[in-house]
C-alpha cells in the first residue's frame, strides 16, 4: 500500500512554481564540480551568510576555478551533515552515476569530467529537467527583474516580477540586495520618471506591462532587504524619502511600505498572485504573522507565501487557516529540513481549509539542485501520504488526488495556465 502511493507521486507531472533559472547560469557550458557546489545552497554552509546573501552577484560572475578535493572537503566533509550539501550530493550522483557510492576523495576526478562535458552539451538542462518530470517552471531571475524568460530559457518558463528594487527606489542610486536600481529598469522600459507621483504611474505601468513580458505573478523579496512589517501606507512620509540620497530609516520604511502596498493593490486589480518569501533572512524581520496587516488590507489579492516560513512553519499554517487569500509554496522548506518539512506537512494537510492551497518548487539556481530538490520532495510527499494511508486518516484515492494538487493541478489553477 504504502508502496503504491510512492510511485504514484514519482509518476506524476511537476509544475515547479519557484526556481531561479537564469541564462547566466542554468545555461553556462563552462560548470564543473566545484561550481555547483559553490553556486547552490551548500555555500551558504560557508562564507555567503543566509541572512546576506548579497554575495550571490559575485558568486555569479566569479571565473570557474579548478576542482580539487582540498575545496570540495569543506563541503563534503566539514559540512557534510547539513541538508543543502546532502540535498545537492544526492542529485549530483544520480545524474552522473555514483549513486551507490556519492562523491569520493576517489571518484571525484571521473565526477568533475561528467558534469564538465554534460555542461558543454546545450541539451543537457532540458534533459535533467524533463528526468525530474518538471512540465513548467516559474523562474525569479532575480540578476533581471524585467526578463521575458521565452527567449532564453524556453517555452515551459513564465518568470516573477521581484519587486525589490522598486520598492526602495526613493533615489536613482538605491539599489536592493541583489544590487538592483528601480530608476534603472524603469529606465530600460523607456519610462522617465522625476517625481513621486511619476514613479507611482511608472509602477502601474511596469504591472500593466507583466503579461507581455511572460511574467504571472509579483515576487516580494524584501525579507533580504528589511523587516516584513509594512505598515498602512502613510503618502505624505513616503513622499519625503523622495529623491533623497539617504532618507532616515522612518522615511525609508514609509516609502517602501507604500510601494509594496501599492504593488498589492494593482496585483489585485490585475489578478497577479504576489509570491512573498518568509521565514529565514534577516532573521529578526521575516516572522510571518509580521506581513498578516498587508494581507488583511488586501483581502482580493492572493498571496503565496513561502518556505513553510521556516522556522515559524505552524505560526503559517495558522495564517493559512485563518486567511481565504493565503496560498503555501513549499519550496526550499525541505531543503532546510527534510525531517520538519514531513512534520509540518502531516500539520498542513490536516489544517489547511482546502486541497487547493499547496504547491512545490525547487529554488535553485544550477539544474541538478532543482532536479535534486525536486526528487527529494516527491520521496518525502510520498512518505507522508503513506503514513496517512496507514494510519487511516486518508484513502489511496485521497492520497493520490492530493498528490496530483499539490506536484501540478494547484499550480496551474492557481497561475491560470492553460
Ligand atoms: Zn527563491
């Protein structure tokens, strides 16, 4: 029994609702070992902070450096016990065929070779993607809030607008964590804007303008940036951060609290779910009950909330119950922790109000994280619905309808894909 309902969930379709996919990386022909652990989540176990992950630019652009096993013990090894690095280990040695042993101070020479070759194969991505069982993705290319995915990446991505760097753009030259200016890409779209009120027109606009870049819902990152209390929007304060090089931290807090406001309310009008990252960043601002005055004032928007907001995953599932405009992307939480993300969900498929409210997604950058984060979620899903299957709390059929809303059905409803 418990057997069946696994392979029932490996069997079925992914639309993966979070992935940070961009031509930089996910499409690089020059990767090799060392970069994708260097380039994943396994890094933030070394010097990339999780509350600053500013470093990721640079971590981007820095040239490809030789693999050897002096720089991969430190993840192997030194932080071997921690999920990010099994996680990415795992993934690694199913796609290159080491799965019995992982990756070795003995096999990692052959390993490197692999993921060099594969890399310089334009097919690769596309066939890792289609092994995961991935139908579409949802792309945060966070280095270009404005990319119309297509393109690049294909025609199973539709992208997110992170609205970031809008929401901190009282000045031409403030920039948000991944070093992105407002003024700037406003600019790019050949948008001209010199007071308060012509920004507050240019972000209608940018909103107006997300169908035709392929983007279908907003992304609220700001959990990088401050402090998730966005409070009532007060015009007459956030109109005095304008054009101001370096407003008080009142003035800055008001302006951004009005735009992130505004943005929600046009989500709303224009029927773009609003994805919001919650849980751990800086970490003394990202509890979720912190954004409950933002979602109660926009009772038409609907808002995804990520992460299970770990480590506050039942405060959310409180939220979720409570809130009829609430959504859950449980993407990265088993990431985190496999071993809580079973907890939590036992927790969120006995409260949530409806089957509808869950959906998954990988958060990666390079494909083989995403293949590995999408894998380890259908193994774990799996062992869920099983345990509720043995404990009679759900039928097969129950298990399996569930399993269909939560990997793809939901997504797709809830994203109006056709
Ligand atoms: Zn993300």
């Amino acid at each position: 029994m418990s057997e069946a309902i696994s392979h029932f969930v490996n069997a079925c379709e992914v639309i993966d609702v979070h992935e940070h996919h961009m031509a930089e990386v996910a499409l690089s022909r020059d990767v090799n070992l060392l970069k994708l652990f260097q380039q994943s989540y396994a890094a933030w176990t070394g010097d990339v902070l999780p509350s600053e992950p500013k470093a990721t630019s640079s971590i981007i652009s820095a040239a490809t450096e030789p693999t050897t096993w002096e720089r991969l013990a430190p993840f192997l090894e030194k932080s071997g016990s921690n999920a990010f690095v099994r996680n990415l280990v795992r993934g690694v040695s199913n796609l290159y065929g080491v799965a019995e042993t992982g990756i070795t101070r003995e096999n990692w020479e052959a390993v490197d070779t692999l993921v060099r070759l594969h890399h310089k194969d334009a097919k690769w991505p596309g066939e890792v993607i289609g092994r995961a069982g991935i139908k579409r993705i949802v792309t945060d290319p966070f280095l270009d809030p404005l990319l119309d995915p297509r393109p690049v990446l294909g025609e199973s991505y539709d992208a997110v607008l992170r609205i970031n760097a809008f929401t901190l753009g009282w000045h031409p030259n403030s920039r948000d964590h991944n070093g992105n200016s407002g003024h700037a890409l406003l600019g790019r779209l050949g948008m001209e804007v010199t007071t308060f009120d012509d920004y507050c027109a240019a972000i209608r606009e940018l909103v107006a303008g997300c169908a035709g870049r392929n983007q279908i819902a907003l992304k609220n990152a700001l959990a990088y940036d401050r402090d998730l209390s966005f409070d009532e929007p007060n015009v007459e304060m956030a109109r005095k951060a304008w054009g101001k090089s370096s407003p008080s931290t009142a003035e800055r807090k008001a302006f951004s609290d009005f735009v992130v406001d505004l943005f929600c309310q046009l989500a709303g009008q224009a029927d773009l779910p609003v994805q919001t990252h919650l849980g751990t960043a800086i970490i003394s601002g990202s509890h979720p009950l912190r954004i409950s005055g933002l979602i109660e004032r926009h009772p038409r928007t609907r808002f995804l909330l990520m992460h299970l907001a770990y480590p506050w995953s039942r405060d959310l599932l409180g939220m979720a119950f409570v809130y009829r405009n609430v959504w859950l992307d449980l993407c990265w939480s088993f990431l985190l922790s496999p071993s809580h993300f079973k907890l939590a969900l036992h927790e969120a498929i006995e409260v949530l109000p409806d089957e509808s409210r869950m959906m998954i997604g990988g958060d990666c950058l390079h494909i083989e994280e995403t293949f590995a984060a999408i894998q380890g979620a259908r193994e774990l899903i799996g062992e869920v619905l099983s345990e509720k299957i043995a404990s009679g709390y759900l039928r097969s059929r129950d298990a399996e309808r569930l399993a269909i809303g939560v990997l793809s059905k939901n997504a797709r409803e809830f994203f109006r894909m056709s």
